[in-house]
C-alpha cells in the first residue's frame, strides 16, 4: 500500500458550491475510484486549503489514474468541481492537485 497526498486552492466563491458537491459525492465516482484500488480517500478543509489523502492498493498507479482520467461520469464530476479548485501545482508539471512528499508516518 502506498499513501499520497495533495493540495490545492479552493476559490472562495465556490466554498458552497465545492462543499454542497462533496456532501453527495456520485456513486459512480465513487466506484471509479475503488475500481482503480484507491482506498481511504479523504479530503480535509483548512482555510481555503484542500488536503487529499489516499491509499493506493493497486500495482500500477499511472494505469490506474489514467483509467479514472478516462472514465466519462469522472470528467463530468471535474467539469463542476474543477472551477472551484485554484491549482498550485508546479506549472508544467502536468498535476492539477500539487503532490506533497511523506515525510512521516506512524504505524500501528
């Protein structure tokens, strides 16, 4: 299993919108994303900062990312939730959400 982590801006004027979304998140968006042996995904609201966490428990997860790249009900999702977000990732690097590296973890 392999843990990843990103962040990203949320616009304050679609905190609401972002935020009512995220109550019914589509359950094929939700299956897409099992389907790709993403497991524990979460997302935490510090300011106008998203925090997303994931555990991956797949073998290939470029595979597995494009797949859920690829998935049309996915791409309709990002069409409403994408306008919310601000990204702060490297620009060219190709990432809408910025990853940020582990740099400790505590296991049982």
């Amino acid at each position: 299993m392999e843990r990843f982590g990103s962040v990203i801006r949320l616009r304050p004027e679609h905190r609401d919108e972002y935020l009512r979304l995220h109550e019914r998140v589509w359950p094929q968006v939700e299956q897409t994303l099992l389907g790709a042996n993403i497991r524990n995904y979460t997302i935490f609201l510090h300011g106008d900062l998203l925090f997303g966490y994931y555990e991956y428990v797949g073998t290939d997860h470029a595979a597995d990312q494009a797949r859920i790249a690829a998935d049309p009900v996915t791409q309709q999702w990002w069409q409403l939730t994408d306008p919310c977000q601000e990204s702060i990732a490297d620009p060219g690097s190709g990432q809408w959400w910025a990853p940020m590296r582990e740099v400790w973890h505590l296991d049982d």
